[in-house]
C-alpha cells in the first residue's frame, strides 16, 4: 500500500484554512467577552422643521446610545393640546434612525419625549 503525500498547494490550503477558522472562532470569542449588557437608552436630536402647505414637519433622528435593542420605540411630540407619535418597530444598541413628526403648526416649542420600548 502506498502512501501519497500531499503536494504543496494542499498544504498552504490547509494552513489558510486553519488560520481562517481560528480567526473566525476568535472573532466570536471576543465579541462574546466584550459584548456589553447596557439597557436601551435614547437621545434625541432634532433636526429642520418644513413646511408643506398647512403641515409642518419636524425630522428627529433617534439615537439609541445602550447595548441592547429596543422594540417598538414610540416617540411622542405634545404641541399645545395636539399630540404627534411614531412607532419605530426596532432600534437595535449603538444605532440611530430618523423619523419625522407632524404638526398643524410650527413645533419650534414641541415638547418631545420617548414614552416607552419593548425588548425584542
């Protein structure tokens, strides 16, 4: 019986693949270790205020500065005795979204808030 002995393209294919396979199963290693535990926390930035015939629009993008995700973010803007809201559906940790909340009239002096989330 003879034994084959491998060439030395098998070699440097095993030894890439070796490589490649500890880097991935390092890579999990260590976002496992460092994956942080942080609740969803929110901040808002507010952006332009635009006006389309009656309407004004105000444009927010909502930050979520914690580790974990955050489901059905309801973001409410109160203007008077008028309310406008918007349900973001996920915001995952370390992510920000844009939405737009819309007024009958100019929200320079809204008073806007998250009211609450939900964990995925």
């Amino acid at each position: 019986m003879s034994r084959e002995t491998r060439s030395t393209a098998e070699w440097i294919s095993l030894v890439i693949s070796i490589g490649l396979l500890s880097c991935l199963v390092g890579l999990i290693g260590w976002l496992w270790v460092t994956e942080g535990d942080q609740p969803a926390q929110f901040r808002l930035e507010l952006g332009q205020v635009r006006q389309v015939e009656q309407q004004f629009y105000l444009d927010l993008t909502v930050h979520n500065d914690g580790d974990r995700a955050a489901a059905a973010v309801e973001i409410v803007g109160s203007l008077d005795d008028l309310q406008s809201n918007v349900t973001l559906d996920l915001l995952p940790g370390h992510a920000e979204q844009t939405v737009t909340l819309i007024f009958n009239s100019d929200p320079q002096s809204a008073k806007i808030a998250v009211v609450g989330y939900s964990e995925p």
